[in-house]
C-alpha cells in the first residue's frame, strides 16, 4: 500500500516504466516555449528522483511549503512529486493572481519557496515584502536556494495524513481559504476514479487523458493526474481551452477521455457542424456545469457522453457524485446518485429533510467510521470554519440541489454570494474590497449577472465621489476602474460592467442587501447608467 503521491508515482513507474506519462503537444510547447513530445513513466521518476535530492541537500523537508507557479508545464508534477517523496507541501499559485493577492497567499501559506516563472519573481518578492516573510524564489532548472528557516517535521517520514497541497477557494464572505490536502485526499480521489467504472471506465496502460484544466485546480490535480498515475495512463495537459484547436488538439493527441467546464461545450457548439465531427477517439468527457440545452445535441453531434459530476476542493472524492451510468436524465441538471460509500443529505432553510424534488442544500459525509474520508484536513489557520462547515457532523456544501422521485439528485444554485464565471468562483466581497480603494469610489457592491458564454459575469454597482457627468465620463471612469482591478486581481474578477448608481440596496445597519442586488443588477445591462467594460478583461502580461 502507497502512503504518498510520491510513492504511488514510483509504484506506477516501475510497472509501466515505458508507457508515457506527460504528452505536450507542439501548440502547448510553443506558447509555452518547450519541447513537444513525450516523457514516459521511467524518464519523469529519473528526473524526480535527482530533482528530490537537490531539494533535500538544500534543507527542505517534512513540515515546509513550496509555491509553485509553472502553469500547466510538464515541470510542475516534476516539481510536485520530488517535494512530496521529502514531505513537502505544494502551494499552486494561480498565474492570474496580481501582487495584492500575491501577498495575502504568501503570508498565509508561510511558503519559503517559489518556484516560478522568471518574470514573475520580482512581483512574488515585493509580495513577500509587504507580507513581511521570507522567501526563496527559483525557477525550474535552477539549483534549489537554501531553506530560509528549518521545516518544522524534519527527521519525520511522511505519511497518509501528512499535507501534500494547500489549495486555495474563494471564500464567499472573506479572503480565501487555504485547503489543506493530505496525501489520502490525493490517493483516494485517483483510486475513486480508477475504480468507478460504468461510462466512466478507465483501462489501465491504455488512457490518454487531455485537460484544459488548471494545475492550480483540484480537477487537475486530483483527479486526472492521480487518475492516470494509478492506472499508468497517459496525461495530455493544454496550456488552456482554445475553442479553435481544440478538436485538432483531440486528434493529435489521441485522446480517449477529455475533461471540460460547462463553458466548454457550449463554445464548441458555436462552430460549423462538419462530418469530421465524430473523427476522433475520445470515449467520455467528464466535468460539470454543461447547459442543459445543450446537453444532448452536444452528445449527437460529437458522438461521446458528458458525464456530469459533482465536488468541491473540500470533499475531493471523499463525497464526490457522478452521473456515470444511465439513465443520466440529460437535459435536467443531473449529477447522478451517490455512491454506497457517500452520506447525503438535502436540508431546507428551516433545517427539515427535504422532500422529493424539494429544494435544499447538499450536506455530505464519507461513509464509514471516518465520516471525513476523502476530504479536506482542515482550512489552514482557520479552525472555526473547518467547524462550521462540518456543524452536525455533515459538510455543509452550499450548493442547493433537489432529489427526484427515483432518487437522482439534481444541481439547482449556489446558495452564497459566489460568482461563477467560466469555472472560477469569485467572492464579491473581495472585488468590491480592491474597488473601494479607488479615490473616486463612495462604495460600491459586486454581483453576478447572467452571461450566455461563462454563466456569470461580474458587475460593479458603484457610487461615485463625483457622479461622471456624461457618457464620455462615465466610460473613462469605468476604464479606470477595470486598470485598478486588474492591477490587484486575476483579470477574471475584474468588473465585465460597471454601473453607476445613486446608492446601493442597504439594511438599516449598512450591510448591503444581497437579495435585492441580485435582482436589480441583471436589469442595468443595456441602460444608459451601464458601462460594457468586458472587452478590457485580458490576461495581463505575458508569462509564458
């Protein structure tokens, strides 16, 4: 039996020692300035393996946490895998984050390396100045810096329960939170999969798994990386989703299964129906969030299912659901039923069992004598909401879901105020913290509205110092504002529309009404106090 991700990779390696592990495909390799091709099982362990001792000559060990930001470069599992055979924690750090955010990870996370890009290792130590810690920063190929201070297990081996990442999700009412994972969280979810079988079946030394997905996810990372490592498949990671090359990108590739964001399909249905359509091998996708319009006509077309799942970074596989058998009832939000080692319940606001097809939210535990399987360890220095999401005994997801008369659970909304544009989750709180640092913002609110294309988009209600006092005005103030974001934030956070408004929707202790916003901002779209400012949401940079 493996105890970490580290020994199940070289477990993996010695058993198909030839097969290959990581395929780049030339596009990926050319953005990303990198060679195309293959690395089997034996070539990454070597590299691991030289890799590992470097990092332990330099002092790191059980205890330490280590940033990575690398993308989604074949280098991040080298670096991944050669920290955790030393009991080393990775930190992925989403490549869109700007120094504001940069501060807060580094302060929280207590990381004492970056291994990054070249380009961005003077904004990570202007970031860890302002956070006042230490910090190492290297790129890959480098010779690993020494420790900057002692890993707090040293001389301990690592095991099971010892953290193996430490992911961050948006909070919904604060800063974001730090998941700790151990390697169990890992192990089991690439176990989950291997295992699940059904539309879902993976055949082990055959699967080419093609993502699009971040490295700085849980998908990614937990489920296809471990998935392919414990059945010696084959992990084709993109640098991201490009609609245009995609289904060259499947070919090329030879990809049996393909993981997607709901925004995925629906952009792939925009283009010309071709007879090439179903020239491909892909056998399943998996994912979640597929319009339920498109659902069916998406699966006529392309000749392969979308198996439709359900988790969060909290529960990894420990309580993760999928519609991997059928009847998939296509079309109505289904995420299938869970399995004999989930717990679930559906609860109303008033705390009762709901009834069939009444709406609740999804409260979830592992089967068991261990009801947190699977799951999180905790939120890093954060024991109160650890405590709080597991009030009863049971997570609580914040998801609302019903369950139908033949017992298959269905995916209705999010409860909190969380934005989800295109897969990501925005908590309002923090756009609207950056906002309200702006000299010409009074105050301001944040909210969803509706977008065709990535479910959510962002808007910013805002009450201007000086109301702009035309058009010409209120655009140059809004493009302000959108510099400002993207300044602070990944460029998805920033505002896709800013409005101007006398006031915003308030209780009597200044606390904005969250319910009332909700419905007035969709209604500003169009109108001449609302400014377009989706063009401006770029990546910003160039780090490739």
């Amino acid at each position: 039996m493996t105890n970490t991700v580290h020994q199940a990779f070289r477990v993996a390696a010695q058993r198909w020692a030839k097969h290959p592990f990581l395929c780049i495909l030339p596009e990926t390799a050319a953005i990303y300035a990198i060679a195309a091709g293959e690395t089997s099982y034996e070539q990454a362990a070597a590299q691991i393996d030289e890799l590992s001792a470097r990092y332990a000559a330099a002092g790191f060990g059980h205890g330490h946490r280590v940033g990575i930001l690398l993308e989604n470069r074949p280098a991040f599992f080298i670096h991944w895998f050669a920290l955790n055979a030393l009991g080393v924690s990775v930190v992925p750090i989403n490549p869109d984050m700007r120094t504001a955010e940069l501060e807060y990870l580094i302060g929280h996370s207590e990381i004492a390396l970056a291994v990054a890009l070249p380009q961005r290792h003077a904004e990570l130590l202007v970031a860890a100045g302002r956070a006042g810690r230490p910090l190492e920063v290297m790129a890959d190929g480098d010779a690993p810096p020494n420790a900057p201070f002692p890993a707090h297990q040293a001389g301990t081996d690592p095991h099971m329960l010892s953290e193996c990442a430490l992911l961050y999700t948006s909070g919904t009412t604060g800063r974001p939170k730090g998941c700790i994972l151990p390697n169990r969280y890992f192990l089991h979810a690439g176990n989950w999969y291997a295992h699940i079988g059904g539309l879902a079946h993976l055949r082990p030394g055959v699967e080419r798994m093609l993502t699009p997905l971040p490295l700085v996810h849980m998908n990614a990372m937990a489920y296809s990386a471990m998935a392919m490592v414990l059945t010696g498949g084959c992990l084709i990671p993109l640098d991201r989703f490009h609609p245009r090359s995609w289904w060259a990108s499947v070919g090329e590739s030879r990809a049996t299964v393909v993981h997607y964001l709901g925004v995925m399909p629906a952009m792939l249905m925009k283009a010309e129906a071709s007879p090439a359509d179903r020239d491909h091998g892909v056998r399943f996708g998996f994912g979640a969030g597929v319009d339920r319009t498109l659902h069916a006509v998406f699966e006529a077309r392309f000749g392969f299912p979308l198996l439709e799942a359900w988790a969060m970074t909290e529960t990894g596989a420990g309580a993760v659901i999928i519609a991997n058998h059928e009847p998939r009832h296509i079309g109505t939000s289904c995420f299938g039923k869970e399995a004999a080692d989930v717990m679930v319940r559906i609860v109303t606001d008033d705390g009762r069992e709901a009834g069939i097809d009444e709406q609740g939210e999804l409260l979830v535990r592992h089967a068991g004598s261990d009801p947190r399987y699977g799951f999180l360890a905790g939120y890093l220095k954060d024991e109160a909401a650890t405590d709080e999401a597991w009030t009863g005994g049971w997570f609580h997801t914040g998801d609302i879901v019903r369950r139908d008369a033949d017992g298959y659970l269905h995916f209705v909304d999010r409860k909190k105020n969380v934005i989800r544009r295109s897969g990501e989750n925005i908590a309002a709180v923090e756009v609207e913290a950056v906002l309200a640092q702006h000299p010409q913002v009074k105050s301001v609110a944040v909210a969803a509205v509706p977008d065709p294309v990535r479910g959510d988009e962002v808007m910013a209600l805002v009450v201007a110092q000086t109301p702009p006092a035309d058009q010409a005005a209120q655009q140059a103030l809004a493009t302000e504002l959108v510099s400002w974001s993207l300044s602070q934030l990944a460029y998805y956070k920033a505002p896709g529309y800013v409005a101007f408004v006398a006031s915003l929707p308030l209780t009597t202790t200044n606390k904005i009404q969250r319910g009332e916003l909700k419905a007035l901002a969709p209604t500003l779209v169009g109108t001449m106090a609302c400014v377009d400012t989706c063009a401006l949401k770029k990546r910003q940079g160039d780090h490739k």
